[in-house]
C-alpha cells in the first residue's frame, strides 16, 4: 500500500463507469473484500443517482445459489460541485460494447499514460478502435484489460441484481484481433497483468488472470456462448436453459456456433476452435447460467439497444473480412433489430 506522510494510507481508489447488471456485480464484489476493500466511485448519471439514492446509495445483491441476499454500502458518487477533473487511477468501464467510445469520452480529460483502464464487455474489444492515435496521441493512451465475464446476473431493479448463475470474470491484456504485439508491448502487458494494481484487486476478488495470447481466444469462447444464447433467448422471450431443453433452438444454437467456429479458424488462434469444441464449451456455461435471463433478453424488454451488432454482428463482419458465410448469425441480428425497432 502506498503511504502519504507518516502513517496515512492514500486508500486506492476504483471508477466505474456502466453500473448496470455486470457493473453492479463487479462493484458490489470488490466493496465486500475483506480484510481491505478499494474505495470505489460509481460515476453514475444524474438520473440514475437519484434512483442510487432512492436505493439508500446500496448495492443488493441476491444470490439465488445461496438464497442469502447482501448488501453493500459506502460507495461514492461524484459530488456536483467536487473535482470532476481529478485524475483516474484505476478506471472499470462495464457500459454496453457500443457506449465504450462515448463512455471513455466523457472521462478523457481524467485518463491518462498513468491509468489503467478494464474493459468489460460483450463481443471483442479492439484498442485501436477504441484508443484511436489520433483522440489520444501515441502516449497518452492508458494502459488497457480486458475480461470476459461469465455470471450470469439479471435485475427487476436497477442496484439489486440477482446473481442466477456463478461463472467467472477471466482478465487478460487486449492483443488485436491480428495479435501480434511487439515484444516491448508485450513486456508491458505482462506487467500490466501481473503487477497493476487494479489486475491484482480484481484477482484478490477471484478474477483469473490470463496470459496475453489467452484473451482472444476467451473472448471468441465467450462470444460463441452469446452468438448462441442471447438472440435465440431475446426472440422466445425465455431463460436461457430453456433453449437448451428444446430441440429445435438447440439445433439453431448448433449451427451459430459451426459458424463462430468457422470464423475462429481463420484467426489463427492458439486452441481447439472445432465446432464440437465450441460447442461444449457453450453447453458447460449454458448449465451455469440456466437460471438467467440472457442481457439481450434483458435489454429488450427494457427497450434498450441490444449488443447483437457487437455479438452476432461481428461474426458477420469478420466472416466478410475472412471469406467465411455466415447466414445464420445475420439472420438473428436481423431479427433482433427489427424486435429493437418494433
Ligand atoms: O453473457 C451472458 C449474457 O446474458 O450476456 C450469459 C453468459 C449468456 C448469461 O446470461
């Protein structure tokens, strides 16, 4: 811990950034760390502050394993007249894959060399896309995770989640989807990893850490499990394991994946990318999360904009890029948006 004068502690200090399901999982897991929990700012709008505010500024978490429900407190919020340009240390950014861009925007100002910044989305986080040179300049750009998240979390309301479905959050450095980082990139993404404060927090909180190479591939794992699950369960309106107890949805979900996999081929990742592989693995974190309501699902009942452009939509894209046919995963965007519209 790092010290300030003689025995005072500077208490390290987390933002969030997207305090919907996952943020508001990830948050109330790192208040509730024990023997020492981060200080830890939500930097909510002032819309869902007031709805902070009418849940006694508490986090409620259910989890419905246990049947017990906990509830976190202290958390900060960003005083109206406080310093709003102070600068972030350690920055989690849980908003939907097509806020990130707007989301690191509005804290641009706050962010810099020294920061690290976590990446928690659906779909597959590119750096360059969203640390472009010419908004942030070759040195000003923050150090940069990601993690894939697992859990499967759903919510009647809005800081009282219900975890359905214990997954894991697996962290790793962003390598680009053509991998390949120069050897000093790479030194300083295995620091990142094993040093950083923030990677260390968030594995005291039970995060894996990834080596670099792996995050790719555990985005394209998770990624085949969304292309599956969240579409087909935001059509049916159902809980995911329903899909799974029905056969023809099983037979849909098959085939999305066949074409992920087809995809992950030509990306030249380190792994078993076959179909039946895929496959399995969407089966295994299909049993965990049965019980849960999948976030498209979630977001269109609540007319929100689903992720389907960065899930089933990237599969299309990459397909393009590689040559690859995908017909089954644009019919599901196609789908989704046109529910989106309705
Ligand atoms: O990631 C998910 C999501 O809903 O977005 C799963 C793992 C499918 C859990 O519902």
């Amino acid at each position: 811990m790092y010290t300030m004068g003689v025995n005072k502690p500077i208490q390290k200090h987390i933002h969030i950034l997207g305090v919907g399901n996952i943020g508001s999982f990830i948050a109330h897991t790192l208040r509730a760390l024990r023997p020492s929990s981060p200080a830890i700012t939500l930097l909510l709008r002032p819309a869902a502050q007031l709805q902070f505010r009418a849940n006694d500024f508490k986090i409620v978490m259910h989890d419905a394993a246990t049947g017990l429900s906990q509830q976190q407190a202290g958390f900060r919020v960003p005083m109206p007249d406080g310093p709003a340009s102070s600068n972030i240390q350690n920055l989690i950014v849980a908003t939907k894959g097509y806020q990130v861009r707007e989301a690191l925007s509005s804290v641009r100002s706050r962010l810099d060399e020294k920061s690290t910044v976590l990446l928690l989305q659906n779909g597959v986080a590119e750096f360059e896309k969203l640390f472009p040179v010419e908004e942030w300049g070759v040195e000003g750009r923050p150090r940069v995770l990601a993690g894939v998240v697992t859990h499967g979390v759903w919510s009647e309301d809005r800081f009282r989640i219900t975890l359905a479905g214990r997954g894991e959050t697996l962290i790793g450095a962003i390598d680009g989807v053509q991998g390949g980082l120069t050897s000093d990139q790479h030194a300083q993404r295995e620091w990142l990893l094993k040093e950083s404060w923030l990677s260390r927090t968030m594995e005291r909180a039970g995060a894996k850490i990834l080596a670099p190479r792996e995050l790719l591939a555990a985005q394209i794992r998770k990624l085949a499990v969304n292309a599956a699950i969240n579409a087909l369960s935001a059509i049916y309106k159902v809980q995911n394991g329903v899909l799974f107890e029905t056969p023809e949805a099983v037979e849909v979900m098959r085939a999305v994946v066949g074409e992920v996999a087809q995809v992950a081929a030509g990306l030249g990742l380190d792994g078993d990318f076959s179909e039946d592989a895929l496959w399995e693995h969407v089966l295994q974190v299909g049993e965990k999360v049965k019980l849960n309501y999948s976030s498209m699902f979630q977001d269109l009942k609540a007319k929100r904009r689903t992720e389907v452009e960065e899930i089933n939509g990237w599969v299309v894209e990459k397909g393009r890029e590689l040559g690859v046919d995908t017909p089954l995963n644009e019919q599901l965007m196609k789908r989704v948006k046109a529910l989106e519209r309705q």
